[in-house]
C-alpha cells in the first residue's frame, strides 16, 4: 500500500527495495573488521548464554526466531556457529518481502542442515504477534529490522515477553549518529515508514525499564560518492532511496524542505567526515538476557 497517493515508501516495492539494498550493501565497508570478525565477536559472547538457555524442557532443542531475516545471512551464520552445540533447532521466520524470503528458502535447501527446521512467516512482526502470542524461544534476532514497527514499545515488550527465562535477543540497528539516522528526522514517518530512527529508541526503552544489555559497536563507513552532485548517477540514486526509504527520492513530489534537510544533513556529514571515501556508518548490536523473575 502506497503511504500517499504518489509518495511511496522503498517497503512498498519488493523489487525496487533489493536493488536500493543491494547497493547500500556494496557500498557498505569495514572500518578496522570484516563483517565476520564483528559478527564472530558477537557469537563468542552470545553462544555461552544461548546454550545455557536451552533446558531439558525442549529436550535440548533451541528455539530461535528471526525477524525481518531478509534472505536471512545473519541468522544462517548465527546458526551455523551454534548448530554444533544442540540436537535439534527450529527456526522461525518473519520476513514480509516475499522475494528475501524465498531467497532465504531456496538458501536454506541448499545448504540442507539436518538438525535445523524452519517455518516461514511472510508476514510482519506485527501480524506474527497477533497470531503468536504465548510462544516462547531462547534466541530471537532482529538484524537492522525493526525500524518500521508500527507500535514500536508493544513490540519491544512483545520480543522480550517470548524469551525463555535466560533466553537471549539480539537487536542490530544503525546508531544515531549514522547518515541515515541523522537524515531520519526530517522526513516524516508517512512517507517512509521509519518508526525507529536509529538504536537510540531501543537503548532507551530498556534504560527506562532497568534491563540490563550488552552493547557491541561496528564502525563502517559507507561511500555517499555521487549523492551531492548536480546530476546524480543512477546507483546513487538507488543508495539515496535508501538511506531515506523513500522511492525514487529525488523525484518524489515531498512538501517543500524535506530534500533540503536531507541534503544538508548529508553535506554536514560528508563535510565533518575524516574520511576521503565516504561518512562513518556505526551499527549497534544490542544483547538482551532475559533473567528469571524479569
Ligand atoms: C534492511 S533489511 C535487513 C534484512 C536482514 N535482516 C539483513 O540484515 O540482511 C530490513 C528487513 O526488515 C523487513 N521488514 C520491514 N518491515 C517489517 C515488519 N513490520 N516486520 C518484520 N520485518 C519487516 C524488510 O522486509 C527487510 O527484509
């Protein structure tokens, strides 16, 4: 569904999203790790507190769930380094862009782990919890997917009311001081279906709570090459549709100062960068233990 008549939101086109994503990707890079050091630090942390979650009640199954999984490279190498430690694991999967989830599947089927089962949901979270309610896991993983909750503190409390006691969930968004999350303010919600503008919400909400988390911080820096210029090339263009989730950014008929907020915020960015290849892109990764009585 189109958020206005002709101002849409990159979620309202599953094709158009993967191509804006895929360019987001490409230009994403390390700044001192490789995504598999920043991802294997989080395991080496993590995977102690997953297996000692996981009691004789399930019979030594871990129960994960994964949402917003995208064609789910995440949640594959998460399991991939814990698969070892269990008998049998199931997976669910909430991911409402069709094409990431078949993606994942056709992944998935591939690589043909034989104590991982799946069941995929092609709907969003918020759809999965009216359906779910009283299920419970001991890893549930939100990568870079909870930007569009429609009522964001339900679904906080809804994630960390489905974990087991002891039971682990693990949320990546981008910090607040990333381009996209300096860019995110200026652009009102309805037209890109931003709730969650960066990791600061979900910081807050469980400060405000008195749950305690690990955070684990990934410096990246992303190449914004071509995104100020007069004439911007098409793949900038696509990395522009994304960073304000807008489609089709420059054209889309916005009220009038929301472009000039988002350049400016982009040319501050670019301006303040030490880098000479682009503006530094820190991603948070949150880890909540759900301890007993919490
Ligand atoms: C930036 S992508 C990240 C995908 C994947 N987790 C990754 O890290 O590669 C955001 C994902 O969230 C999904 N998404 C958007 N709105 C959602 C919602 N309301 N509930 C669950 N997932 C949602 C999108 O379809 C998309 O796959």
């Amino acid at each position: 569904m189109a958020t206005t008549d002709s101002i849409f939101s990159v979620l309202d086109d599953e094709d158009h999203f993967l191509k804006c994503f895929g360019v987001f990707r490409k230009r994403l890079q390390e700044k001192d790790m490789t995504s598999e050091d920043w991802l294997a630090n989080i395991v080496t942390d993590v995977r102690p507190k997953v297996v000692q979650s996981v009691d004789q009640s399930t019979k030594g199954t871990l129960k994960a769930l994964g949402v917003g999984s995208g064609d789910g490279r995440t949640e594959d190498y998460f399991l991939s380094h814990i698969e070892g430690d269990f008998a049998q694991i199931h997976q669910s999967l909430v991911e409402p862009n069709r094409l990431l989830a078949e993606q994942h599947k056709k992944n998935t089927q591939q690589t043909n782990k034989k104590n991982v089962t799946y069941d995929w949901n092609v709907q969003t979270l918020e759809e999965y919890m009216e359906e779910m309610k009283g299920f419970k896991y001991h890893l549930i993983s939100a990568i870079h997917s909870l930007y569009h909750m429609t009522n964001p503190e339900e679904s906080l409390g809804f994630l960390y009311d489905q974990l087991e006691e002891n039971g682990n969930l693990l949320i990546v968004l981008r910090s607040e001081k990333s381009v996209a999350g300096l860019i995110a303010p200026g652009i009102p919600s309805q037209y890109n279906k931003i709730i969650i503008e960066s990791s600061r919400f979900v910081l807050d909400y469980f400060d405000a709570r008195g749950i305690p988390y690990d955070l684990h911080v990934r410096d990246l820096t992303l190449d914004v090459s071509g995104c100020l210029d007069k004439v911007i090339p098409e793949e900038a263009s696509l990395l522009l549709d994304f960073l304000t989730h807008v489609k089709d950014f420059c054209k889309a008929p916005l009220p009038p100062g929301i472009k000039d907020s988002v350049f400016s915020a982009l040319r501050e960015t670019v301006e303040n960068s030490s880098k000479s290849q682009g503006v530094i892109y820190p991603y948070h990764c949150i880890v909540v233990q759900r301890r007993h009585g919490q």
